[in-house]
C-alpha cells in the first residue's frame, strides 16, 4: 500500500536566503537529495503554497510544503539477509543487529546493508524514508535498532527521537582503568584534520550527551555501561576517546594498542584479533507510536565481547 506524507516546515532565519533544494535537504533530511529534487521539479514541493525552480532563493519566516504519496525507492533492492527480529508488529520492527553490517548503502557499500535486508523481511518499508531505519549504528558495532514500518511510527520516531525520550544504553569495554562514571557534554563535528573522522570541537559542532558508568573495574581495562541523550556520529566512541579511555578495538579512535604491563600470551592475542570497537547497544526505551505503551528491549552481549570479559577477568584473578 502507498502512503501519502503531507508537511509542512517554516524557514529558519540560518536558511534564510539558500537555495531551495538546499533547504529542502535541511528541512527534510529523511529523504534523498534525488527524492527532494524530483519532488520540487513535480510540484508536490513547494514554498508559500507555489512550485518555485530548485535554484530559487527562499527566506526566513517562508512555509515549505510537502503533499506526496511515497513510492517504493527503486534505487535499493531487497536481499536475503538474515536478521535477528527481537519484535515486531504492524509499526515496529525491533533487530538485534550483527557486527560487520552496514546500515545504509553508501559508496563502496551499495549491498548487502541492513536497508537491504529490510526491504527483504518487509517490503512494504520500500514505501517510507531511508526504508523506515530512524537511527543507526556504526559497521562493526552491535545490538538494538528500531524500524519503522508506518509512515505513522517513522513521524513518531523521528519526533521522540528529537525529543530525547528514546531511550538507548550500550555496554562498553575501555582501555584503561576508571576511577568512576560522569557525563561528557561537548560539541562532536569533523575532525579539523582527519575529515573522516569526527572529534570534541569548541565550536561549530553539534550538541552531544554521553552518561557513562562503571560495571566492572579490571587492573587494565573497564566495563562500561553507558547511556545516550543525544545521537551524534561515533558519539560514545568519540566521548570514550576524549577522556583517554578509548574503546578495545576501535583502530579510528583508540591509536596504538597499548599493551597491558604482564598480560598473557593469551589475553595479548585476544585484544590484537579483536575485530572490532567493543561496543554493544544493550538496551532500547521508547513509547509506542500506536498504542502509547511505553517499550522496553534488552539483549545480551554478543560472543565475542563476553569471551573478551571473560579473558579479562580471568587475567586479573592470577
């Protein structure tokens, strides 16, 4: 079934004097550029109630509009990949997601992401933004993800996630030993030098809040749980990273490996071979865009960090 989207945004005094189709971009980051640009050229977006060319220069105070019916996204098509659902129903679908899966098709990465496998376990999602993903994690981190299904849910997790009542903690494995948790709130952008990389910046960033506290203290590393207010690109890894303890594994933010001082033959192995940022998304909190019952999920950690605890711990009881 085809679902019509009808909405309506006013221009803020930041956009006031762009581009039409840059900021419709702003405005409606769930769709595509191309989507965004196919729409301004149909009419069916459109500033003050009339069509105007994507060039045009539009201005603060101005009303964008949008009345569509969505069409299934021809650019990405379904693949059999497996999933592990936790839940689902007409609105939600709730996926334990693997390591080593991309979210979203980008360059280099056109198939075999987690878009594809949804389209796949529900094609109806072909109809919705971004095939109805509202959030993401990163390639190589693991655990709880929500996806729309309705046109319904994406709106109402699209707003609850901007109005931080979506609930996410993840479970952690630092280099270093902390003396207790905090918060972390700073400015997260791009790297000034390291473009693909993101960083603490003083100004020019966006907004990020990470709540940390500690599991489990070992003579060189610790177990972390930490809580998410804000979602910003690489957020906990980044916020790890800048208190000096950066993520086992995570070859972007933590540098060099360092070397415990006595380790065994087998605990060094463990942590050169890790694969990955040991990085879980335990736990999921947000209230049902239908019902309005609030939800909770959680999963387990996954083999392979519950293998390196177990290491861990097992080293500092010699």
């Amino acid at each position: 079934m085809l679902e019509t989207i009808s909405a309506s945004k006013v221009v803020p005094s930041d956009l006031s004097g762009k581009r039409f189709d840059h900021v419709a971009a702003a405005l409606f980051p769930d769709y595509s550029r191309a989507r965004l640009q196919t729409w301004i050229k149909s009419g069916d977006l459109v500033v003050d109630g009339h069509p105007l060319k994507a060039k045009e220069k539009v201005y603060v105070e101005s009303i964008v509009s949008l009345e569509v019916q969505l069409e299934p996204d021809s650019d990405h098509q379904p693949e059999d990949i497996p999933l592990e659902v936790v839940y689902e129903d007409d609105h939600l679908l709730v996926i334990n997601k693997a390591a080593g899966i991309v979210v979203h098709p980008a360059a280099g990465n056109r198939n075999g992401t987690l878009l594809n496998a949804i389209l796949h376990h529900a094609p109806d999602c072909a109809a919705l933004p971004r095939a109805g993903i509202v959030h993401r994690l990163d390639k190589d981190t693991t655990g709880l993800m929500v996806v729309a299904k309705s046109l319904t849910a994406h709106a109402d997790l699209v707003a609850q996630l901007h109005e931080r009542t979506v609930g996410r903690e993840y479970e952690a494995i630092t280099m270093g030993t902390m003396t207790g948790g905090g918060v972390v709130e700073s400015q997260i952008g791009r790297h000034p030098k390291a473009r693909q990389k993101m960083a603490v910046v003083k100004s020019g960033g966006k907004e990020a809040i990470t709540h940390y506290r500690v599991l489990k203290r070992f003579g060189h590393h610790t177990h972390v749980r930490v809580k998410l207010e804000t979602g910003r690109t690489h957020q906990i890894r980044v916020h790890m990273s800048h208190l000096r303890f950066p993520l086992v594994g995570d070859t972007t933010y933590a540098g060099r490996q360092k070397v415990p001082a006595g380790a065994s033959e087998l605990l060094l192995d463990t942590l050169r071979n890790f694969p990955r940022q040991a990085l879980h998304a335990k736990a999921l909190e947000l209230i049902h865009p239908e019902t309005g019952d609030q939800m909770e999920w959680e999963v387990p950690l996954p083999d392979d960090m519950a293998h390196l605890l177990a290491i861990i711990k097992a080293e500092d009881s010699l």
